[in-house]
C-alpha cells in the first residue's frame, strides 16, 4: 500500500476525510461512476489517501468492499445515485462532479430580457466586457458572437483564457448531463451546498494541469494499452500518491468512467489541502491571448460574481510536476 508522503490537509477544510468523485453520465445511470477517497492515517501516523471504491455498478469485484453494499438496483439511476451520497456524505466529507452544476446566466435569469446587447445582469456585462480581450482570435463567421450566456458560463471564458479547456455547460451533448445536475443539487439541498462541500471538476482539466498535454492526450487517445499503461502512470504519480484497498487498479485504468471519478475524488483532495480559491486559482497563468495585466483585471472584476454562476476547480498552474 501507498502512503502519502506530506502533511494532512490544513486550513479551513483541515476536518474533510472523505473525498467523493461522481462522473456523472445520463439519467440511464450506464456511464455514471463514482469514487470514494478516504484520509486515515498510516504507519507511523503518517497520511494515508486510499481509494476505497470506485465502480460503475453495485456488486462488481474489484471495486470496492460488497458486504455493505445496500440491495438495490446496480445501476447508478438518480434514486441509487441519491442514495449512495446520503449514505456516505457527513460533516467531513466533499462531493466533487464532473458535470455542470449551475446554469448559464440567461438560463437562470427571471428578469424580462432586453437581449444580450443591453443586459444589464451584471455577469453578461462581464461576460460582454472581458471575452472579446481573453480570447482575441480570427472567426471564420464575422457575424458569430463572441457570447452566448445562453449556453456558456463566465468560468468558461476565463479558463479558456489560460488554456484550461472545460465542457461549454450547455454545449453539443453537455444539456442532458447539466438538466440532471441541476435535478440532483436540488434532491440533495441542503445536504451539500455548493462551494463548501460540494464543488464542480472536470478530470480531463486536472490531468492537464498536473501532468501536461501531451499525458492528457494519451491517457484519451490510442491503441488501449497505451492508454492503460498512461492511465496506471497517472495513478502512480498522483501528487499524494494513492492506496487501493478492495479496488483493483486494473479495472480502474480500463473504464474510462472510473478513473474519471478516482479523479474527481482526487481533486476534491487537492481542492481541500490547497485551499483553491475559485478564479484567483488562474491567477500566475499564462494568459493564451490576453496580457497578463488583462488577465488580472478580467480577475479582480469577477469578483463574487463566481459564486453564483458557477466555477469549475482545476489544480493551479503551480500543481505543475516538473
């Protein structure tokens, strides 16, 4: 077994032992899968990070402890997915979901609209302000527009700014995901609250981050036993690195829904230790289009206003391994 190496999680989130990732599939429940990370201790009282589950259906080997797994439907379907989070989340625990869990700004507005030209919700006129500076590049439709808070979030704008490339909320494919979402954080309101033990990922993004391109791209893309022998690599080089009690790493590395959701667990972790703050996180970024000036300002203008329209946590530019 693995231990991790360096201190426990400190600050305000130092109480949070139990990390849970949810990549989060269509209502069918068949591409849903989650993971559970617990924080114990160790030899010597050192950290221990272990992977305690991570499964696509209840009552398959390998993914987790099957005694105390409740009889119900295999499936991850809204009622089982429910059901396991009421079951494991408590007071030291975080969710995070690979899906989008708010809505775009024209979504969520009840204010009669005046067009996005002339809204005055102050996340569009930022949206308005920043977006032609973040993201200067030639459109082969000169009649395209540069927003459209109708499918698109702030975040998305200014992630894309430092390179981080997250799921448009309501793009090509992303509606069903982000409808379910929505339905679920309404289900499980008050249990988890958004930005506190609840918080958005996307594992694609944290691969990049702290692996680079070019691993992120391999651990997608191949013949399958690159793409394992990528995958086992960025489980064995996860900055804490990580135990697996009851779970065959194996099975992780050959279903793409799992090791999502080990590592949406796994940023939830980073998330807790860190202290990720939400926008002021690109902040040290190199901006692909913006200056670095821009980039600050189009910061430092956001504000709160993230709070609201949603922030999708990615490890820092710093999480880098060298």
């Amino acid at each position: 077994m693995t231990e991790t190496t360096s201190d426990p999680v400190r600050g305000a989130r130092s109480e949070l032992r139990r990390f849970i990732g949810v990549d989060l599939g269509g209502g069918r429940g068949k591409n849903t899968a989650v993971a559970r990370l617990e924080l114990g201790t160790g030899a010597g009282g050192r950290p221990r990070l272990t992977v305690a589950e991570a499964k696509v259906r209840h009552g398959q080997r390998g993914t987790g402890p099957v005694l105390d797994e409740p009889e119900t439907e295999a499936l991850f379907r809204d009622e089982v997915l429910v059901a396991y989070l009421e079951r494991w989340v408590d007071d030291r625990t975080v969710v995070a979901i690979d899906a989008p869990l708010t809505l775009p700004p024209c979504i969520r507005c009840t204010l009669p609209c005046p067009t996005v030209p002339r809204c005055t919700v102050p996340v569009v006129q930022w949206m308005r302000r920043w977006a032609p500076k973040l993201r200067r590049y030639g459109r082969s439709d000169a009649g395209k527009p540069t927003i459209t808070p109708y499918t698109q979030r702030a975040t998305e704008i200014l992630q894309q700014a430092v390179g981080i490339r997250p799921r448009e909320t309501l793009g090509q494919g992303t509606g069903p995901l982000a409808a379910r979402a929505a339905y679920l954080r309404r289900v499980l309101s008050p249990r988890l609250r958004l930005h506190d033990n609840l918080i958005e990922v996307h594992p694609r993004a944290t691969i990049d981050r702290v692996f680079g391109s070019d691993i992120a791209q391999r651990a997608r893309h191949g013949d399958d036993a690159r793409v394992w022998a990528t995958r086992k690599q960025v489980l064995v080089g996860l900055v804490e690195g990580i135990a697996f009690d009851y779970v065959w790493p194996e099975l992780v590395v050959r279903n793409p829904h799992m090791f999502h959701a080990v590592l949406c667990a796994f940023t939830a972790f980073l998330w807790a230790r860190h202290g990720y703050r939400g926008p002021a996180d690109v902040e040290g970024s190199t901006p692909v289009r913006a200056t670095a000036d821009e980039l600050t300002r189009a910061i430092d203008d956001f504000d709160t206003l993230w709070l609201e329209d949603g922030w999708v946590f990615v490890p820092p530019a710093s999480a880098r391994r060298r």
